[in-house]
C-alpha cells in the first residue's frame, strides 16, 4: 500500500504538469497532422486528452470534479459524434460545452495559482496551462461565431483563398491576439467577433499583469528589501 500511497501523492503534486504536457502536444503537432487525412481524428484525439487532464487538474474537490465531468463528457462525446457524422449543430454544441470546461477549468486552476502559499513548479505549470487554455477557450468561441454567423472572419487571399475557415487556423488567430501581437492577416469584421477579438487582448493582458505581481509578493521581493 505504501508504495500505491507514495505514487498517487507525486501523481497529485504533479497535476498540472499533465494538463500542461497535454496543451503543449495539442499546440505542437497540430500543424502536422491537420492538413493530413487524418488531421481531424488526431486534433479530437489531442482535444480529448485535454478535456481528460483537465478533469484531472481539478480533482481538488467533489463538487469541483462533479461540475467538470459533467462539462467534459458533453463536450467529448458531441466531438466525436461530429466527427462521425459531420453534422454543423453537434459541433456547434460540442464547442459550448467546451468553452464552458476549459472556462471553468481555467477558473479553479487560476485560483490555485493565487491563493497557494507556496511556489512549486507544480504552480508555475498551473499558470502556464491557464494561459495556454486561454488561447485554445478563445479560439473555440471564434469558431463558435464563425459557424453560427458565416463571414464574422476575413483573411488575405493568400492566406485564406476559399474564404472558409478551420478550427486551426483560429487557434493560430487566437494566441496572436492574446499575445497581442496583431499580424492582421486574419481580421475580426462582426461586432460579435471583435468583441471576442478585444476581450481577449484585454484578458491576455490583465493575466500577466496578475500573475507577475502574484509571484512577486510570493517570494517577498520588494525594492526596498533589494537595496539593502
């Protein structure tokens, strides 16, 4: 039993790490298997294990693991579904249902980040997840819009020539406008879509803002006790 015990604490202490792992293989090997025949299979595969360590990530609580099961379940199966049948609605479904996991998701991980005592590498991997949940949150809510209200999106026609867009290409949208960075090959022209757009700007923002300062009184630095 001991051995059992001592492997499920390192697992717990280590439950960001997985979320984190999980985010970065999602961003990392979507370019490569996305034009490929099988890149819808491999980008739900990789969304899945999302939504799994996800739930894992915030198994702090019952009602904290009740409330994201029932979010990630939904959000699994009307993937898989819409893969299978390639119905509008189903994906349109599923993306709510994710939006409302990884939004919840990003709440109880951000919430361990700021209030632990102390600062592991455990925390740091919970606030890199939370960042880079933002931009995969934001990055479904624009495919949300885009396929409720086609044409809430425009690119330059050598970026985009058929006018369409995938989820894809909103992930890369998403982590430039969260970023800030601007590039302006992808454009928000609904009211819906630039507020998204502008939301995130501002979140993006006001979350570095947040977590530097978060981690600066953690380790108890001031200018005053620098200088001395």
């Amino acid at each position: 039993m001991r051995p059992l015990a001592r492997f499920l604490a390192r697992a717990r202490a280590r439950q960001f790490h997985y979320l984190l792992a999980s985010l970065i293989l999602l961003l990392v090997i979507y370019p490569y298997v996305v034009a490929g025949p099988t890149g819808p299979v491999a980008l739900t595969v990789l969304s899945s294990i999302i939504l799994i360590t996800g739930v894992y990530a915030v198994s702090y609580r019952r009602r904290q693991v009740v409330i994201a099961v029932l979010l990630a379940v939904p959000a699994f199966l009307l993937g898989w579904l819409y893969l299978a049948t390639g119905v509008p609605a189903l994906n349109s479904a599923g993306s709510v249902f994710t939006v409302l996991f990884y939004a919840f998701t990003e709440l109880i991980v951000l919430s361990r980040v700021l209030t632990t005592r102390k600062i592991t590498t455990n925390t740091i991997y919970g606030a890199v997840s939370v960042y880079l949940l933002m931009g995969l949150t934001w990055a479904t809510a624009y495919d949300l819009v885009e396929s409720i209200n086609p044409g809430s999106f425009t690119a330059d026609p050598g970026h985009n020539p058929d006018g369409t867009f995938a989820f894809p290409e909103f992930i890369y949208f998403s982590f430039v406008t969260l970023a800030t960075l601007g590039y302006g090959d992808i454009t928000p022209i609904t009211n819906q879509a630039r507020s998204l757009a502008l939301l995130e700007a501002a979140s993006g923002t006001i979350y570095i803002a947040v977590l530097i300062a978060r981690l600066v009184s953690a380790l108890g630095w001031s200018p005053e006790g620098d200088r001395e």
